[in-house]
C-alpha cells in the first residue's frame, strides 16, 4: 500500500493500523529550532481522544504521544520527527464475525477488490483511528507556525449534524471549546444538538455532519496558480480524512446560486495601507493563492457505517447476509473530526508558507 504520505516540504507520513500495537506519524522537513515538546501535542490529542463523553466511541484510549526523534532539548533539530501513539484498547473480537463479510458503506469491499486481503479490525488503514496520527503531526505545525506566522489562529467547529444546523446571526468563537459538539452557540443550542444525537444513538442509527476551518490572521500570498493552489491542497487534505464525502471552500457550491454582483469581493483601502474587502465569499483565496482574509474550509462527513441496525449485505463468496456491526463507533464521527480538520488545515498552511519563503522570500507587490 503506497500513497500514505501528503505535503511538498514539510511532509507527513501515517502508519499503523485502528488495531495494531500502535500507530503514529514521521514528520519531514519540520524547520529547526523550533520549541516542541510531547505535552503541546498532547493538548491537540485530548481535543480528539476517544471515549470523553456519551457523544463519542466509548473507546479507551488515552493517546498519548511519545516523540521518539527529531528533537533535542525541547527544539526541532531539523532531523525527520518520529511519532507514535500506542493503542491499548482493541477489541478485535467484536470483529472476528465480519472478517469475511462486507460491511455497507465501508473500505471493506474496495480494500479487498483492491488487495485481495484486509484487516477486519476496525477497519485497518481505513478506521478514523488513523486520523490520531494526523493531529499529532498538526501539532507540530502548529508548533512552528507558532514561530513563523503568531498571529495564524486555526479554529474548527461543527456548523450541522443532521438536522441540527448554527444560527449564524448568533455565532460565537468563545463558545466553540464550551460543549461537547465545538458549535459557536451557547449552551442551550448545545443541550438540544446532545437531545437530538442521543435519540439517534438510541435508534441504533448514526448521522451526518458538517465541519467549517478558518484560519484566522492568515498571511497574503500562500499558494501558487494553476498546480499548486493553496485551496486544491486544502481540498485534497479535507478530502483525504476519513468519511468526508464533500469539501468547499468560501460559498462553495452556493457560489452556483449567485450572480457576479453578489459574489465578487470589492477591494478598498484600509487605514493602514492595506487592501480590505467588502466580503469574502472567495474565502480568503484567489487564484489559488491567499488574499490577507480568514481562510474558510468547508467538509462533509457521512453518517457512521457501523451501526446496530441490520444492513444487508454479501460475504467473500458472495452469499446475501446481512450485516449487523458491533464494537464501539461514533454516533456523529463529525464531532471528532473538528479537531482533525484543524490539523489538516495547520499541515497544509505551513507547507505552503515554507514553499513560499523558499521561492520568494520576503519580497512580494506591493501596494500603495
């Protein structure tokens, strides 16, 4: 299996599988110098971990990553950094009874057309297990954009689960780390979303969601036409998380829906010397390249597979069955895919803010 690597100069490389002794990321091309311990990653890994509260997979896994190289004295050495993350809460035998038999809606079908073989256990390669390793290596971007770019704040949050959707006439960014869900509401629209999920769980069904990125204070110029558009690697990056079925960036597909007038940007000049925009319905990109306004991405993610309600199905010999998965799944899987996202967005923005310094430095128009 190739392919598990993303990135132009820092890179990230994922392995392990959902239930082997461990899993984990090798970063390359991390700058030296820069302050990185386990414990700042850890504080993204908590935002993931599993099994916190009734809204997620009751799966017990503390994550905790141990930094195993590239690092010397709490400082990035320039060296490839080496992480792991031990699982130490399987339990393959609530999948022994699908190892020869399809589940609907996963990797199982494709793997096994694919590869002829596939690991049962939670999915492998294809669990959301995987994307533990992802947060990690965003935590080391996040780590050097910290350095690089202190203004840069990536801020994920659920904008729909179902049903449920934001009111956006009332968002708020201090509520996104209040409740359980990462929505920008307070506190009662949070109780209604845990109303709704938990009715859902009990119906032994799972749902859907919607996850919206901002990076907040981005830089002006990241990105390249044409090939190497900021917003095709975000795209591809959304895309590539587990379960996410539509990415977009700024309106998105409601750009269909507009006219001109409506969706181009106008430009005036700010007080300080610098353009500002009426709207930003591009979000924050032009012509693939970044504009100095927040940086929004938009993702969908498809409701959970496995779900105890019966789902008919084939076996490898292809004999009907039908299909009832067990084990401990996420309801709304879009709940921990917040903090995912995050880290995708954080990877993505610092490879391309490395790509351009090594191609123009600091120069750069200028205008006024």
């Amino acid at each position: 299996m190739s392919l598990n690597t993303f990135g132009h100069l820092f890179r990230v490389t994922t392995w392990g599988e959902s239930h082997g002794p461990a899993l984990g990321a090798t970063v390359d091309g991390c700058p030296p110098g820069v302050t990185l311990d386990e414990a700042m990653l850890q504080h993204w890994l908590d935002k993931r971990r599993p099994g916190q509260n009734k809204n997620t997979t009751q799966r017990q896994e503390p994550d905790q990553v141990r930094i195993l190289s590239g690092t010397y004295e709490g400082v990035t050495t320039g060296t490839p950094i080496q992480l792991m993350i031990e699982n130490t809460d399987q339990r393959s035998k609530d999948y022994s009874e699908i190892a020869r038999t399809f589940r609907p809606g996963h990797a199982d079908i494709t793997y096994h057309m694919k590869y002829g073989r596939r690991d049962p256990r939670g999915g492998g390669r294809s669990s959301a297990r995987e994307t533990a390793a992802r947060v990690a290596a965003g935590g080391v971007a996040r780590a050097a954009l910290a350095q690089l770019a202190p203004k840069l704040d990536i801020k994920g949050y659920m904008t729909r689960m179902g049903e449920m959707a934001i009111d956006r006439d009332a968002f708020d960014w201090d509520a996104i780390e209040t409740n359980p869900f990462w929505i920008p509401q307070g506190p009662e629209i949070a109780n209604e979303w845990e109303s709704y999920l938990t009715a859902i769980r009990k119906d032994r069904n799972s749902v859907g969601g919607e996850i919206e990125i901002v990076a907040r204070h981005a830089p002006a110029g990241l990105g390249a036409p044409v090939y190497g558009k900021l917003d095709t690697d975000l795209a591809a990056a959304m895309m590539s998380i587990n379960a996410v079925k539509g990415v977009e960036i700024g309106e998105g597909m409601a750009a269909a829906r507009l006219k001109g007038t409506e969706n181009a940007d106008e430009i005036f000049m700010g007080n300080d010397g610098q353009p500002v925009f009426s709207s930003n319905h591009a979000g924050g990109i032009l012509g693939g390249i970044s504009t100095g306004q927040d940086i929004v991405v938009r993702f969908a993610v498809k409701p959970t597979s496995s779900i105890l309600t019966p789902r008919r199905s084939i076996r490898i010999d292809g004999s009907p069955t039908e299909v009832v998965t067990k084990g401990r799944h996420d309801p709304c899987v879009g709940i921990r895919a917040v903090p995912v996202g995050e880290a995708m967005m954080a990877c993505v923005m610092l490879d391309h803010m490395l790509l351009h310094r090594g191609q123009v430095g600091e120069m750069g128009g200028r205008i006024g």
